[in-house]
C-alpha cells in the first residue's frame, strides 16, 4: 500500500478554507497512529484543520494588485490613458510594468499551496479541492464577463463574445480548443489546469518527501528536452517556459516540510532558478514585456527570498487580522479586474479623469471581489461540495479479516 506522511501527531491535513493555506509544522513527520478515536483498527484519526499561513493570503493580494496595475497602467493599450500613462501617473507607470511578474508569483505560491494541499491526500480528493477552488467563482466571473462585454462599454476594436465562446470558456478549456477567452487572464488558469494534471501522478502514488523530489527532477529536466523533442503535445503538457516557477514552489514546501535545508531541496531550488532564468527573454518576448531583463530576474529572485523565509517560518509570526480576507478576494479580483475595470475606466474617464478613475475602479474592483467571494464562493461551494460527495465513492477500508488488513 502507499505510504502516507502526515503532519505531527497524526492527523491528516484537510483542504484549507477557500482563500487560504495552511501552515505545517517545521519538522519531520510521525507515523500516523494505527487506530482511530474510537480504537478500532485501521481507522484514521479524526481530521483537524492546521492553523493558516496567513502571509501567503496576503502575498497573493500583492500579487493580484501587482497584475491589476499592469493592467491599468502599463499594458498593451487596452485602456484610454496607457500611450500618455508615462506623463499622467510617471512612477506608478514605472512600478506597474514589473506588474506582470504577479503572475510569476502566483504560480510560484501554487507550487508551494497545492503541494501542501494535496499532501496525503487521495486523488479523488485532490481534483474535489481544486474544482470547489476553482470553478465557483470562475463560472460567476465568465459569465459576468460576457455581460459586460455584450452590453458595456466597448475598447475600440473589440468584438462582442458568443453564447457558445462563453459556454466553452466555462468548461476551462476553451485554449486548446482554440476558443476566444471571455477574459484574457484566464490563460493563465489553463497553465494551472496543466500543471495539476501532471502533480496527479504524484498524489495517484501517494505523496511523500522522495516521490515529490523526483518528480521535480524529473520535470525540469524533462522540460530542458521536450523543445528540442518537436513533439507538440509534451511541449504543451509541461509547458517549460513556466515550469520553472511551480518546481520552485514545489521545492519550497518540501523545505518546509523537512524543516531543515537539505542538499536536494537546495539543489532543485537551483537548478529551478537558473532555468527560470534561461526562459524569462522568451517569456517577456511572448508577454510584449518591454522591461529590462535584469531587473525583472532580480525581482524574481527576491520572490524566492521571500519564498524561502516563509518555508522556514521565519513570518509565521505575521497574523494579521486582514489577512484571510486579502486570501478570500484574490482570485476574484484576478477574474474580473480586466474584464470589468477596463470597461469602467473607460466610461468614467472623461468625466472623472485619470487620477479619480484609477483610484475609484481599483476600489470597486476589490469590492466586487469580496461581494464575489461573500455571496457566489461562500454560498456556492458547500452545496457543490455535497454534489461531489455524492458522486465519488466512498474508500472502503479492508475487513478485520481480508488480507489487506493483515
């Protein structure tokens, strides 16, 4: 059978509170007790849910922020005063063309928090994790997004979205299926897709420190060779370009794990970073980044600092009180702030102007993220948690008799 590691005293981890992580003891794991709170044989022990790591709710906030300021200030023209940004707000424009690095964040942050999440747990609940995560406020933010596009205000030269583009974009694979997004952003969430589709072999064989390990090596190594492989589908199953970051991620939470630095952990941290490197020229070349190389991998390195601080706890002691709502109104703000923001910026501009519009849509943005999260995720994911229940089939343990129990 596959061996489970759990944390200290036993008790297997449960899936952290939509918006949040949890946070792990610094040390090496105990082998979980043989019986349950009743003592029969072979039952787990009752789940409890491990205290959160609260600044990972907030680094998420930073990283959101930082993607909606790039949005605003510094990207491609989608909003009225990006070709004069650099006279209208000239430091915030500066600032915000690093913001697309918070999407180097968020994949970094979800190496460390689906590992973490998915640690001892089964597949079936794995995929249960991610689709409550993921799909609630996806769903809301499609569909409020096609509203918007259909019967708000335009940016010149957009076309209005189809009934059957807004269907399959509910579906998350709209991408491959060469389907026009409802929100750009979304691409990103195809990239997240891919990446727990691979990370299923290792929760199908059960996680522990060595599996998780080779699994890193295995895939930043894999993704040196697939380009040079010209075998389309592994290029887009591993997508090398941005691997880098969730392996970083991955390695981060095995520090954490273990508690202690150890000369493989460090090593794929390593060869992590210097593969990040390697790719960031296509990445920024691809994403039309006109920012200086070096300052871009010096920001992506001080993300790895503050990575490594919190995998040795060093800001546990962060304990905000903001801090689980910044968790909760991340990913909303990240689904709606272009598709919505944009449209607003350009209805309140002419009359507002440019300072007063800035600041007014970024506050109704983080507004309508927590209306989101209030009343579509908090409402919505019990009652789909329940459909889910239903529909997989609960683990049969072995009886006292079976061979399996021996």
């Amino acid at each position: 059978m596959t061996e489970k590691l759990t944390p200290v005293g036993g008790l297997p981890l449960e899936p952290a509170p939509p918006g949040s992580t949890t946070v792990l003891p610094l040390r090496q794991d105990r082998p979980a007790a043989a019986t349950g709170d009743a003592g029969a044989p072979g039952l787990p022990p009752k789940a409890a849910r491990p205290p959160r790591i609260l600044v990972l709710d907030g680094l998420r906030l930073v990283a959101a922020v930082s993607v909606l300021g790039f949005h605003y200030l510094a990207g491609a023209e989608t909003v009225p005063w990006q070709r004069t940004s650099t006279e209208l707000f000239p430091r915030l424009h500066r600032l915000a063309g690093f913001g697309w690095l918070g999407v180097v964040f968020f994949f970094m942050i979800s190496g460390f928090v689906i590992c973490m999440s998915s640690w001892g747990k089964s597949l079936q609940k794995f995929w249960q994790s991610r689709v409550l995560r993921l799909f609630p406020l996806y769903w809301a933010a499609v569909v409020i997004g096609t509203l918007a596009n259909r019967y708000g205000p335009h940016p010149p030269g957009e076309q209005r979205i189809t009934l059957s583009q807004m269907l399959t974009n509910l579906t998350m694979l709209h991408e491959p299926l060469g389907v026009r997004h409802v929100d750009t952003v979304s691409w990103t969430l195809w990239i997240e897709l891919r990446f727990y589709i691979i990370f299923s072999v290792v929760v199908l064989l059960g996680t522990n420190v060595r599996r998780v390990s080779t699994f890193c090596w295995c895939w930043a190594l894999a993704g040196v060779f697939v380009p040079k492989a010209g075998i389309p589908l592994l290029d887009t199953l591993l997508f090398p370009d941005w691997a880098p970051f969730f392996i970083a991620g991955v390695a981060f939470f095995l520090l954490r794990k273990e508690g202690r630095i150890t000369g493989e952990t460090l090593g794929i941290l390593v060869l992590s970073w210097l593969l990040v490197q390697q790719h960031l020229p296509a990445v920024m070349a691809a994403e039309g980044h006109g920012i200086d190389w070096k300052a871009c991998l010096t920001a992506i390195t001080a993300m790895y600092g503050l990575m490594f601080l919190v995998a040795l706890g060093k800001l546990d002691r962060i304990q905000w009180r903001w801090l689980p709502v910044a968790g909760a109104i991340s990913y909303p703000l990240y689904l709606i702030h272009q598709s919505v923001g944009v449209r607003l910026i350009w209805r309140w501009n002419e009359r507002l102007g440019a300072w007063t519009t800035l600041v007014s849509v970024t506050t109704a943005m983080l507004l309508a993220a927590w209306l989101l999260y209030r009343f579509v995720e908090k409402p919505l994911t019990p009652h789909l948690r329940r459909l889910l229940a239903r529909s997989l089939p609960s683990p049969r343990l072995p009886s006292p008799t079976s061979p399996l129990a021996r």
